[in-house]
C-alpha cells in the first residue's frame, strides 16, 4: 500500500520527499511535454478528436484522466513514463508494456515498512480477493496530501469518497470481495450515529475504523467490532480530533480563545463538546444557580408565612 494519509503533520509530508533534488532546470518542461503527448489521448479531447488512426476507442474510453486534477496530485510532476515504463512511450504500445508498470513500493519503501504490516491486519486484507491493491483506494492520478489541501474537511471529502466508492456500490464491492461477502448498508451499519452525513464531510471514515498512528494515518482498518462508537471519544475537549485529522490543526495553535476551548477548529467546524465555552458555562451556571436560589428564597418565604 502507497502512502495516503491525508493531513498529516508537516514533518510526516516532508519525510515523504525522497530526499530527491532537482538537477535539470529543464526537466518539469520536458515532463510537461512527455505528458502532453500522453494526454493528447489519454483525455476528454483525446476522445473526442483521436490524434491517431486505428485507435481502439471503447478501451480509451476507460483509461482518461483528467489533466487538470493529474497536475495538482502528488504524482502531478512526474512523468507518465516513471510508473508506466518506457513500454508505453511508443505506440502502439509494445505488447508486453502492461506487464512493466510499477507498483508504488519501489518509490515508497520507508513507508511501505510501517504500512505492509497495518495492511495485513486489516479488515481489507482479511475479506477481500489478491484484485485488492494499494489504486483500490488510492488513485494515483488525483490522490493528494491533506498538506495541499486547503481544509481539514477537503481531506474528508477526498478519504471518503475512497471508501463510499466501493461502500456504496455493489459492482464495485463484490469485485473485490471474497465470494461469500455481502455489501453493508450504510445507513443501517450506521443507524446509531446521529446526523451521519454531517459526520461524514467532517470526519473520515478511517478516523473511527483504524487506530491512532503517531505520524501518518494507520493503513489497518478495522471492522465494526473495534471501531470507536463512544460519541464522547470526539466530542469532548481533549478527544480524539486533536489525535487524528485535526491534530495539525490543534497541535499549532492549541489552547483557548475568547473562552472557546480548541479554538482553532472553529475556522472549519463547530464540535458539541469539544468547542466548549467557559463563558457560556459560567454563565449557565450562575443563571441555574441563580434560579435556584430565588427558589429557595421562596419556599423559605412560604414556610414562614
């Protein structure tokens, strides 16, 4: 499995540079042009106007990519040909060329040490076929680092659009499951979580389904049985958002503001319990407990009389 975890803190996105400099000045313009001409097929204008003659066009159809969104991936500066082969620079293609595409350790092998392990005791691994590979959930064409992403909730969205590919489409599930697995419901596994959709576009799956890891995001997912299900786990003030896809958010500016206890996850989202304001609990209380002393003072009244 490649490294995917999404907001990580930025000494965990740096470690995953490679340690690689830039020695051609001209190279991202060499790319570029390498790309291109990929592209000129490989895309929505590709198709629509065919560069070459004889093209099978029902199989192009399945293998577009679209060239904006390639760019602004992690992959988006490196060539086609890094993970495709030189096989594939020629065309037709030479006939052995898919054989030669690379999987993702080559490139990440110190991730991949900590990854390999996570995976093989997961729920992924233990129920579905050998089809299920690291661009089952992570396409390399799009994937990208919570760092570039503008919102903690951008990442939400990306991770779990990963998972609702497959949680949410029966064709898609049962490819890559063993024979005797039936897809869960989501709304059903789910009924014991209020407002499921809102959880959804602020949290990823994966911070409930995998546990906490110290840099990255632990590739074990895990099934229901060990999935958190405490509503307190987040919803509280030193809870699990500032372990998981909030962590950078409240390792940098953690504390309090104008009496809002994790301040800084306001800028995105409002957590009941875990933005306490002790203000607004002062105040409540010194209203409960003014309530109950005008209260008192009338029983004493009453007695009295």
């Amino acid at each position: 499995m490649p490294l995917g975890a999404p907001w990580e803190p930025a000494r965990a996105a740096e470690a995953d540079e490679f340690g690689l400099e830039e020695k051609d000045p001209e190279l991202p313009g060499k790319i570029k042009a390498w790309n291109a001409d990929c592209l000129s097929c490989h895309s929505e204008a590709g198709l629509k106007n065919p560069p070459r003659q004889g093209m099978d066009m029902a199989l192009l159809a399945k293998l577009l990519v679209d060239h904006p969104r390639f760019e602004a991936s992690d992959h988006g500066k490196m060539a086609c040909k890094d993970c495709h082969s030189e096989a594939y620079v020629p065309y037709p293609h030479l006939p052995n060329a898919k054989a030669q595409i690379k999987g993702c350790e080559p490139c990440h092998q110190q991730p991949a040490k900590a990854i390999v392990p996570e995976f093989k005791a997961s729920k992924h691994f233990k129920d579905h076929t050998a089809k299920f590979t690291c661009l089952s959930c992570h396409d390399s064409h799009t994937m990208r680092k919570a760092a570039k992403l503008p919102s903690a909730q951008a990442a939400s969205r990306q991770d779990n659009h990963q998972c609702l590919a497959c949680h949410d489409d029966d064709r898609r599930y049962l490819a890559l499951m063993k024979p005797e697995t039936r897809r869960p419901e989501m709304s059903k596994v789910h009924d014991w979580l209020p407002e499921l959709a809102l959880h959804l576009d602020h949290v990823r799956c994966v911070d409930c389904h995998s546990p906490v890891a110290d840099m990255a995001l632990s590739h074990e997912v895990q099934g229901k049985d060990k999935a958190v299900r405490q509503c307190e786990s987040c919803h509280a003030e030193q809870g699990e958002l500032g372990r998981r896809l909030y962590k950078p958010m409240l390792i940098d500016q953690p504390g309090e503001t104008d009496g809002f206890a994790n301040a800084a996850l306001l800028r995105e989202v409002y957590v009941l319990g875990a933005n306490r304001n002790r203000w607004i609990d002062w105040g409540g209380l010194g209203a409960l407990s003014l309530t109950a002393l005008v209260v008192l003072v009338r029983f004493v009244r009453r007695r009295k009389t």
